[in-house]
C-alpha cells in the first residue's frame, strides 16, 4: 500500500530537473524551466546531478526502452484479449440457445467492436 504522504519525481530530461508532486496529483506537471510536460519517474529512483550528462543520456535512453517495452506489451496484451473475446464467442454460439448466452453473446460482440 502506497504511503499518502510519499511523493512522486516528474522529470524534464531537456533540462535535467526533477519536480516532487503528491501521488494523488492527477494533472500535468509543467517544467518550471521550459514549460514542457514532465515525465512521470516514480519515487525510488536516484537521479544524477544536473551537470552529469552521460548519466541523464542513459537514463533517458533506458526510460525510453522502458516505454517502448510497456508499449509492446499493451499491445500483446490487447490483441491476446480479443483473440479470447473470440474463440468465447465461438464457444458461446455452439452452447444452447438461452437469455444469459444471448446477453453474454451481445457484450462479447459489444467488446469485439462487431456488434
């Protein structure tokens, strides 16, 4: 269980700046430099000094592999659930006909996007 007291690090790479916002702030977090959104970087992650630009490069670069693996991964998880959603419909459709297949049939569909 998260403390409610803990806060978060937001991150401009452009600038090397790290911004503490409450865990329950839901907003974008503006760089108070540049203006630009900063990205959300959790809470127990040690950051280098600003002046240390190999360290902010790799940690930049391996945020960006981070997100490209979470990206891949929604993806795959995306397409696993519609091929679930349709061998269920397949199922559903050689079960006897009932109101609670019908219904389940109608959101299976719904969920599907063929309905």
């Amino acid at each position: 269980m998260k403390n409610s007291t803990s806060n978060w690090n937001w991150i401009c790479f452009d600038c090397r700046i790290t911004v503490r916002r409450s865990w329950t702030y839901k907003n974008d977090v503006p760089c108070p430099r540049c203006q630009k959104n900063c990205v959300h970087f959790g809470t127990e992650i040690a950051l280098p000094p600003a002046a240390d630009l190999r360290a902010w490069r790799k940690i930049r670069r391996t945020f960006q592999e981070s997100r490209a693996d979470s990206v891949e991964h929604a993806k795959w998880q995306r397409v696993r659930r519609q091929h679930r959603l349709e061998w269920e419909l397949v199922e559903l459709e050689k079960s006897p006909a009932s109101g609670k297949r019908d219904r389940r049939i109608a959101h299976v569909r719904v969920s599907l996007g063929v309905a």
